[in-house]
C-alpha cells in the first residue's frame, strides 16, 4: 500500500493543481421577444456553469483513503466523478489499521472513506469533517449447500471453520468479535481453534463460495460470487454502521474536495451504492 500511495502523491506534486481557466461567453445575435431573450440567457449561463466546473479540475487530484470491502462500489463513484471533472482519483485500498497507519504516519490524503465510525476515532485528530453516506451491513453467510445447518447466530457454534475479519484491523472483525461474545460462543470457538480471520471483508466471501470454510460474518454487498448465501436472520441488526466520508485537515485542493463533497451527495452517487446493495443513511 505504502509504494502505492507514493505514486500517488508524485501525480499530485507534478500536476501543480492547476488553476481556474477564464471562461468568457460571446454574445451577439438579434433578440426577439423579453421571454426569449431570458431563457437564452439563462441557458447560456447554465452551460458556462457546468463548463467552469469542469475547467476548475482539470489537473487536479484527490488522494483518498477507502476501506477494502469497498472498492467496487467507491471506484465507481470515484470514476463518475472523475468523468464528470476531470479530476484525477488516487485511491488507496486497504484495511483500516493499515488506512490508520498511513494518515498518522504522512499526515497526508484528503478522504478516509471508513467502514465505520469507529475507525476515525485513531485519526480524529486528522479529521476536519465527516459526513454520513450509508449503511453498513453485517451479516451471516455460508456455503450455498450450508453443510453445517446453520440457521442463526448461536449455530456458528457448530462450525469447525468460521471466517472472519481480524478484529485488530478491520471493521467486520470487530463486529464478528463482539457479536459471538454476546452470544456466548466466542471462547468456545476460540478454544477449538475454529476460528479464521482475513485482512479484508471480500476474502471471506470468495472463501466461503470455494468451500473453504462453513460459515463467516461478513458484510452484505461483498456476498456476491456464486456459491456463497446470506444467512435470512435477524441477529445482526444491532450491529450494522454507517459508513462516513471523511474530509482530512491534510486536505490539499480544497475547490476539488468541495466538488467532491457536493457529489457524494448526488443521486449518481447515492444509485451506484445502492446498486451495489447498500442502503442510503438516514432511511
């Protein structure tokens, strides 16, 4: 991730973040008419908007941060943007110790998109806002042919291989952690070795769907590959986040981040979550 983010920021250092380019309107031409005469105007002025925001990215960059389990969905967002501006998306995926690591450590980037909330608490001080963008939601998965019969929480009990996130770093595997400890089976799986972890959330569904383990506690939008269900239950309501958009005081182009602020709440934005099965935050 590190020789990743470098390269990033070399792009940005050698693009200078170029300025706003004048934008001038001719006019002319004979007008017939008060009414008419307002609605070319206005939209000439509509078209000369959109045009300077356009011209106001180009050469531009943002350097965002953006959790693993993320990555169909945010890049999509990341490349509508993009094409849309013109303004260049470096983005660096990875789990969120490793996301830790790197903003404390170059006090550099200008987005931390982060599984949860609770993942800006180590780099609050890196923060200057956060704004809420959707739901994130845990849940049960298993093999379509679910060998082990499991029908809710408490079944994982019955598992010889259960996957799940690394609760030190990533979102999910804190989640996985504390919901089998309430339901007081974390030890006993603990003891007979059956637990798994990953680094990143899409690993355990792509193991799951190979057959590599009996069940995982993984997040909605990443069971999606052939061979891998999710689990019809209730019990991992109580634990779903919300992912947050969060603005660094590292930021470097802020006409660029507004822009991207504003986009984050387009319904462009808010379609490709929901296509990739996450629900808008607030509803």
């Amino acid at each position: 991730m590190e020789e990743s983010f470098a390269n990033q920021y070399t792009r940005r250092d050698i693009l200078k973040y170029s300025g706003v380019a004048a934008l001038t309107l001719a006019a002319g031409g004979v007008f017939i008419g008060c009414a008419k005469q307002s609605t070319q105007s206005e939209t000439a002025s509509a078209n000369t908007d959109n045009a300077a925001t356009t011209a106001s990215l180009a050469g531009s960059a943002l350097n965002i941060y953006c959790g693993a389990g993320m990555t169909d969905p945010f890049q999509e967002i990341a490349d509508a943007f993009k094409a849309e501006t013109g303004c260049e998306m470096n983005i660096t995926f990875a789990n969120a110790a490793q996301i830790q690591t790197q903003i404390t450590a170059t006090q550099e980037g200008d987005y931390f998109i982060a599984g949860s909330a609770d993942e800006l608490k180590p780099v609050a001080d890196y923060v200057e806002t956060s704004t809420d963008l959707v739901k994130h939601i845990p849940v049960i998965a298993v093999p379509t042919a679910n060998p082990k019969g499991i029908t809710a929480l408490g079944d994982l009990a019955n598992c010889d291989t259960l996957l799940i996130g690394d609760p030190e770093s990533t979102p999910i595997g804190k989640i996985a952690q504390k919901a089998l400890t309430d339901a007081g089976i974390w030890d006993a799986l603990q003891e007979k070795n059956a637990i798994t972890t990953t680094t990143t959330a899409p690993q355990i569904a792509t193991a799951l769907a190979s057959g590599e383990g009996d069940a995982g506690i993984v997040w909605k939008e990443n069971v999606k590959a052939d061979g891998a269900s999710i689990l019809e239950t209730s019990d991992m309501d109580k634990y779903v986040k919300t992912v947050p958009a969060a603005r660094l005081t590292s930021v470097a182009n802020k006409d660029a981040a507004d822009a991207f602020d504003a986009f984050l709440q387009t319904s462009t934005a808010n379609d490709i979550w929901q296509k990739y099965g996450y629900e808008l935050a607030g509803k």
